[in-house]
C-alpha cells in the first residue's frame, strides 16, 4: 500500500515539474530558432497544459490499461470545472468577456458531445479517436486565425515563451523534462494500477480521481493566479481550452494505441456527469456573459459541491467493489 501510494505522490510531483520544464525548453529552443511566438503558442504551449495527462495516457494505454487513461481524460475535465473553475470564482468572482461565450465555450460543449459520440458503444476505436486528434488540429488552426486576425500586432504568448534562455539551458531542460516526464508517467501508471489491484477498485476510479486532480493542479494553479491578477479570460480560457484538448488529444490516445472495448462505467458515470456539469458551464457563461454579469461565488460554490458529489460517487462505487 505505502510504496504504490509513494509512487503516485512522487509521481504526480514530478510529472507536473517535468511537464513545466519541458515546455519551457521547447519553447525555448523554437524562439530562438526564429519561430513566430504565435505558433508557439498554438502549439506548443497550448498543448503543454495537457502534457501530464497526455504522457500518462500514452503509456496506461501501452499497458492496456486505457480504463486509467480515459478515466483521466473525462476526470480532468470534471475536475477543472468542479474544483479548478469552482474554487477560482470563490477567490474572486470572474467577469465573462463575450468572446469567450461564442467561440471557446461552444467548442468546449461539442467536443465534449462529440465524445459521447464516439464512447456510447462502449468501445474506443481508432478511426474515431483519429477523428478527434484531426479536430485537434482543426482546432489548432482555427486558434492561429483568430489569433492572427484579432491580435496581429499583440504579441499575447510572449509572457509565456522563455526569451533569455540560452540553446544549452533549454536543450538540457527539453532532454531533462521530457526523461523524467516519461519516467513520472510511468511511475504514476505502476502506483495506480497496484491501488487499484490491491484495493479491487476499478481503474477507472483511480484514473478518474487521483490522478484527474493531480494532473489538473497545473492549470489550477494558473487560473487561481491569473484570477487575483485580474486576467480573467485567462482564468476562464485556461479550463475552457484545457478541456478541449482532453477530450481531443488525451481521449484519442488509447483508441490510437490500444483500440478495444472499455468498462461501461466510464461512459454510463463519468462521462454522462461529465456532460451534465460542461452544459451548466456552459449555459452559466452564456446566461451570466450576456447579462454583463460574472460567474460569482454563488456558482463558485455549486461546482464545488457538484465535485463533493462527484467523489461521494466514486467512493460508493469503490467500495461496493
């Protein structure tokens, strides 16, 4: 019990560290190679918010183990709306900008209809999940053109692109990240896979819990931050566009590596609360975006409790197991 739980602990830690370093060596490395800071962004460290639950999802997936992989999927985005989104409004209540009600928030809700498209037959199949990641990169596209048409002269992703950092400074954090994220991922794996077996608890439970929060900590963090800052697109963005690429990138994993079928759980619990808590974001950002209003703490507090709820379910289901 104390080694699996260690390696989750010391597995979560590193993946999440390792996951910031890789990108930043990236990024890196592409800036000061001439790349524009707006293909970076799109790509690079757009996607680098998903990174942790990306790798683990790759390698759960190389060892059949896509219950844990998808659990993750469909559990991050439970848990960056009911804790991450939750506990930001509670901090400091969000204005919604009218951009983000039309464009973000109605490709958050597709996607995540789009998923039940593709999980409702209780199997992942590969030409689905290559459906998804094409959407990803229709996805990628169409943030590059708003980008370019909204913001051409407003360089929005340099805050985030490491300029003073030298080729051999990010050579060694992109080789480094990238080893002791390989590493951490399959770290986490091993520890969540002996709870699971040692407990008799579903892989799904452990994937959709445990390691769905820990790998969220990431974009928790940054939403919390850029709320006291007053960035509040980026507080919203941030959930919004990290629950896109799980389900376009991170779900389209085991069905490109281990297509086959799946634990109906996954798509009878976790995908249906799933559904049900993006549709009343969603239709809070429309109403409240439209009323010039903010997603205050009174919401704050519903999507926290809808998560409590979230996790007495899981719980009743691990135990009855």
């Amino acid at each position: 019990m104390l080694i699996f739980s260690l390696a989750i602990l010391v597995g979560l830690v590193l993946l999440v560290f390792s996951a910031d370093r890789f990108v930043a060596g990236s990024a890196a490395i592409a800036n000061n190679f001439g790349v524009p800071h707006i293909i970076i962004g799109v790509t690079i460290v757009s996607l680098g918010t998903s990174a942790p639950e990306i790798i683990v999802a790759i390698f759960a997936a190389l060892d059949d183990k896509i219950e844990i992989a998808m659990g993750n999927a469909i559990g991050s985005n439970i848990a960056n709306i009911g804790l991450v989104l939750g506990i930001t409004a509670l901090i400091a209540p969000i204005p919604i900008s009218k951009r983000l009600i039309g464009n973000e928030n109605l490709i958050m809700l597709a996607v995540t209809v789009a998923a039940g498209l593709v999980l409702f037959n209780y199997v992942i199949g590969f030409i689905e999940s290559l459906s998804l990641l094409l959407c990803l990169v229709g996805f990628l596209a169409w943030i590059y053109i708003q980008h370019q048409r909204t913001n051409g002269s407003n360089d929005e992703f340099g805050e985030n692109i490491p300029s003073d950092m030298t080729n051999k400074k990010a050579l060694v954090w992109f080789v480094l990240g990238l080893a002791v994220l390989i590493g951490s991922a399959r770290i986490l794996v091993w520890g969540a896979v002996g709870i699971a077996n040692l407990y008799g608890i579903s892989e799904a439970i452990i994937g959709a819990t445990i390691i769905a929060i820990g790998t969220s900590l990431p974009e928790l963090a940054a939403s919390v931050v850029s709320a006291l800052k007053k960035h509040h697109d980026i507080a919203i963005g941030n959930i919004l566009g990290s629950n896109i690429f799980n389900i376009l990138a991170v779900l389209a994993v085991p069905g490109l590596i281990a297509p086959g079928d799946f634990a109906l759980e996954v798509f009878d619990r976790d995908y249906w609360f799933m559904l049900a808590i993006s549709l009343v974001l969603f239709c809070a950002l429309f109403v409240q975006g439209k009323r010039n209003a903010k997603l205050g703490r009174y919401l704050g507090t519903f999507f926290v409790l809808s998560y409590a709820s979230y996790g007495y379910i899981m719980y009743l289901a691990a135990t009855a197991a």
